[in-house]
C-alpha cells in the first residue's frame, strides 16, 4: 500500500523524540523553539553532507551499473553472432556447387540482334563496301521483334561512326513510323553505290561522298517494294573507313 502522511499527533511524537541539546531545553520559550530550529537544520545539513560523501565513495551509481550490465550483455550476443560458423559471410566464396545444382539459364537472345539478317563479310577499306552495308542495315527492319528505331541503327552501327550512331538513334525517322502503321517487315534485296554528283564536295584521301540506291522489299497489309535513295559521307579513320552522315532521312 502507499506510505501515508503521519496524523499531526504523530508529528508531535516524532518531533519530541528528536534528542535536542541542552540549551534548547533551557531559556525562555521563544528561545527553545529557536535552540530546537537550529538543531534541526544541522542536522538535515549533516545528513546531506553524509549522503553526499558515500556517493562519492561508491564508484558505481545505479545508472552506471545499468549501463554497465547492457554493455556485457551487446558484447556477448556480438561474439556469439561472430563466433557462428554457419553464417554467410563465414562461408568461402569458393564452395562448390552442389552436384544436382543447374547451370545458369543461357540469356535469351536480344530481339533486335536476332532479327538482323547475316551480312555478308565487309571490305571495311572501301568506302562502297561500307556505304552499302551502312544503308543495308538500317533500312533492315522488324518492328515486331526490333520492338523501336534504335535496333534498325544497331545493325547499321558496325559501319557508322559514334557520333552519327548517337544522332540516329536520338532521332526519329518518319520511314519507321510508316512501316509500323502498315504492319511491314523490310528488308534490303539490292544495293547500288555510285558518285554523289557535283553539289558536293569533292573526294580527298580522308573524305569521299556515295550515294547508295537499296531496294527495299515491304511484307505487311499490303506487299510491296519501293526504292530508297540516300547519300552518305564516307571519312577514314585510318585503315578504315565509316559512315559519318547521311542525307535524305
């Protein structure tokens, strides 16, 4: 049960069993009551005063103790988890695979590579060679299995440089989007690389200009065949050579 306040008949009991000194039993009233006050106020100070010292005597306060006992008990479960020989990172990561464990899934193919045709072996110290394989992959599409513009730029990118690589594949090409409206599915059966004519310039050892005619072969809706007449300029990049831009897109 709570401790209770003492009854005022208490008090006086507790108050007349304190042991006052001698001149708080002599004088005039008003001079015991002053006696009895002073004495005690000294003693409330001489018990402060001996509560203070034995603290300062203990070197472990309840606090620290408790602070103490938890610092063991973290140290312990630390050790115990370092100590476990069955956890992963104990584990050499040279083990052996299990002998009924499976090889890794081969990755699938990508859709746009495995829907390249094989190109023919290129001269790449021709700029003709390069000119047509160029343009016979790009205009060398699927949009079901390439699934976007970009993969038609890939199999043309073996022959381009890497900044018009970059810039077609940023770029639409309105010739896309009208092959996926119809459904169709193009392919290159021809092509033809000639002069690029006198509104040019001219051809030096590191730069020359071809146009390339392809015969572009559509199945979709509707079968049909179209020709496609585009002109590039061909730079060399030492032993060989690159398409470095195209007009006509």
């Amino acid at each position: 049960m709570p401790p209770t306040d003492p009854a005022p008949e208490d008090w006086r009991a507790v108050l007349a069993s304190w042991d006052y000194p001698d001149d708080a039993r002599t004088g005039t009233r008003r001079q015991r009551r002053q006696a009895k006050r002073q004495h005690r106020q000294d003693a409330r100070r001489h018990t402060a005063d001996w509560v203070r010292e034995e603290r300062r005597r203990d070197p472990i306060r309840p606090g620290c103790a408790l602070v103490g006992v938890l610092l063991v008990l973290a140290v312990g479960a630390g050790a115990r988890y370092l100590s476990t020989p069955d956890t992963p990172a104990a584990q050499p990561s040279t083990s052996a695979a299990p002998a009924d464990a499976k090889p890794p899934a081969t990755p699938a193919p990508d859709p746009a590579t495995s829907s390249a045709p094989a190109l023919a072996t290129v001269d790449m110290t021709t700029p003709d060679a390069v000119a047509a394989a160029a343009i016979r992959g790009y205009l060398t599409r699927n949009p079901p299995a390439d699934n976007g513009h970009a993969a038609s730029v890939r199999r043309a990118a073996p022959y381009m440089t890497r900044s018009l690589v970059t810039n077609l594949t940023a770029s639409a090409d309105p010739a896309y989007g009208r092959l996926v409206s119809r459904g169709g599915v193009a392919v290159v059966s021809r092509t033809t690389v000639g002069p690029a004519g006198a509104s040019l310039p001219v051809d030096t050892p590191l730069r020359v200009w071809r146009t390339v005619t392809a015969r572009v072969d559509v199945t979709g809706y509707e079968d049909y065949s179209e020709t496609v007449t585009l002109r590039t300029e061909v730079i060399s990049t030492g032993r060989e050579w690159r398409v470095a831009r195209i007009l006509g897109l």
